[in-house]
C-alpha cells in the first residue's frame, strides 16, 4: 500500500509502461525538462531522456498527427494536450483519422495511443481552460474514453488505456492533481469496468470525475439524515459498465446522475437514456441529472463554483427521490 497523488499516480502509470516497454514514448507541450504544466511528467525526461519525452511545438494538431503516425506504424505514444479545451485544434486529426484508420483498413493496422486531456473547472482558468468536453469524444465510434476519479483509478487506468490496440481519451481533472490517496493495486483496470465508491440502498449517484468526490460528501451528509445512498463512479465512460448500473439501480430502484459537463448535451444525457431504454423496470422515479450551467465557464471565483454542481445540488437530488 502506497499514499500517492493523483498526478503521481498518473506519472506512474506511464513511467511503469515505459520502463517495460520503449515502444511507449510521451509528448506534447513542455512535458521534458519543465515538467509538465501542472508538474505530472517531472522526472520524466530525466529518467528516460529526450527520445522518448519529447517536447512539441504549440500545435495541437502537430501532436495527435504525430500520435496517429507513431501509433500506425508500431509505436504506443501517449500525447498530452496541456488543456482538453484545445482538443478542438487536433479534432480533424483524432476524429476522422485516428478514430477510424484500424475500421477503414480492415483491422490490418493497430491504433495504440493515449491522449491525455486535463480538464475540468475550479482552478479559475476560465472559459478557455476550463472545460468538460468529455461528451465530444465519447461520441466518436472508435475511441475509448477514460475519466479516473482517485489515484488508484489513475494508476489502473492509465496501464490499460497503453496497453489497449485503440485511441483512449484519457480525461483527467487538474483541480485533483494533488489529491492524494491510497494506491493499494499496480495492476490494470480493465476499461469497462465501473466501481461503487460508497454502497447504499436508498439512491444511487452515478458520478464522474471531481463530481464523485462531491457525491461521496453528499452520501456522508444524507447518511446522517438516514438515507443510504450508493456512489457509483463508471470510470469508464466508452465502453460503460451498463452490468454495474444495473446492478445498483435494481436495489435503489433511483437514479441522480451528476457530471461537471455543462448538463445540455452531456454525456449524464446518454447515461440517464440507457438507463430510460434499459432498465426502465428498476426505476421508481424518473432519473434526474445534473450538470454545469449552460455559460461558458466564468473566470471569477464566486461565479465559478455556481456554475459548478456540487454536494449541496446532489443532497437536494437525492431528497427529491427519496
């Protein structure tokens, strides 16, 4: 057992692959010598030198081009873009190539790279770099998509998403970076694979990312009123443990979805339509979801966290199914 940071966790999930394998290399923006912009990769260049820990131009669509050549022609690079929000200069890039070369070529070829994508709000980076586009790529057929909420989740995740023949998103959200947890596992996590946070009875809170660290407060304040209330945290966003869903909901027969994306159009929108398409019969109450306000994300503080979801929006969830 091992206490570790969340971006520790992330830093050694890659180094652990790139130890075994020099297949495996790491670029994107100052992630050498600097370190990283939030300090993930330090180290890193030390370790396993400037062939393999490459600092890139300021293109986002230079680095997921250079990950869809690496990664088709026997290479498994992991790419960062130093804020997910500029995922929408490599979209070309990831959607129309890197999400569809292994389906147009037959499944001749492999697509093995991990695009690390840092987002979320709290950190007042406002509009810019701040956001929650986790719905953008979940919606691409041909990419997996990943978003851990604890170190240990980080770890596990991180060795998978390398390890897997396909594109993964790897959403991590920098206002977690440094929390810390305990690392008792380095083994995989299977993609696909959801896990309860907190076991209830009452409600279940299907959360993802920071929201479940807001749902487990939740959980702790309504179990002091007398409702149980079940966290569960998918983990995996594509491929989605439906199996586990359907698990909690048919002993909660409930369900509060809550995620940090702004709430239209958000993938809590897929989840609460599964849920409505697949396991309709569990359900005593309709699903409610909650998300971030429909703005961009505001710059000031004050302004900042009620843009965001948080415990107090759950707890008044939950009361209303309860």
């Amino acid at each position: 057992m091992k206490k570790m940071s969340y971006a520790e966790a992330i830093r050694e999930g890659m180094s652990i692959r790139m130890r075994e394998d020099p297949n495996v290399l790491l670029f994107g923006e100052d992630v050498g010598a600097f370190g990283g912009c939030f300090g993930v990769t330090a180290g890193m260049f030390n370790e396993f030198g400037d062939k393999r820990v490459r600092d890139t131009p300021i293109s986002e669509g230079a680095i997921i081009g250079a990950a869809v050549g690496s990664a088709a022609t026997g290479l498994r690079p992991i790419a960062e873009l130093m804020f997910c929000d500029f995922l929408t200069v490599g979209m070309d890039q990831l959607v129309n190539q890197a999400a569809k070369m292994r389906y147009m070529f037959g499944g001749k070829i492999s697509m093995p790279m991990v695009v690390r994508l840092p987002g979320g709000a709290g950190v007042s980076a406002a509009a810019q770099h701040s956001q929650s586009l986790e719905a953008w790529v979940t919606h691409v057929p041909g990419l997996k998509v990943v978003y851990p909420s604890t170190p240990q989740d980080a770890l596990g995740l991180m060795l998978s998403a390398i390890d897997d023949d396909n594109p993964v998103m790897y959403v991590e959200h920098k206002a977690m970076y440094t929390l810390k947890g305990e690392v008792n596992s380095f083994d995989p996590i299977p993609l696909g694979k959801g896990d309860i946070k907190h076991a209830g009875d009452d409600v279940t809170v299907i959360a993802t990312g920071k929201m479940v660290h807001e749902a487990l407060a939740a959980a702790k304040a309504l179990g002091d009123e007398g409702i149980s209330v079940e966290v569960l945290d998918p983990r995996s966003l594509y491929p989605l443990d439906k199996d586990l869903i359907a698990q909690s909901l048919s002993k909660t027969h409930k369900a509060v979805i809550v995620t940090e994306e702004n709430r239209r159009g958000g993938y809590g929108g897929e989840i609460s339509a599964i849920i409505a398409e697949e396991m309709f019969d569990y359900l005593d109450a309709p699903v409610i979801r909650l998300g971030a306000l429909d703005t961009p994300v505001p710059f000031a503080p004050v302004l900042e966290q009620a843009y965001l979801p948080n415990a107090q929006d759950i707890i008044k969830a939950v009361r209303e199914q309860a």
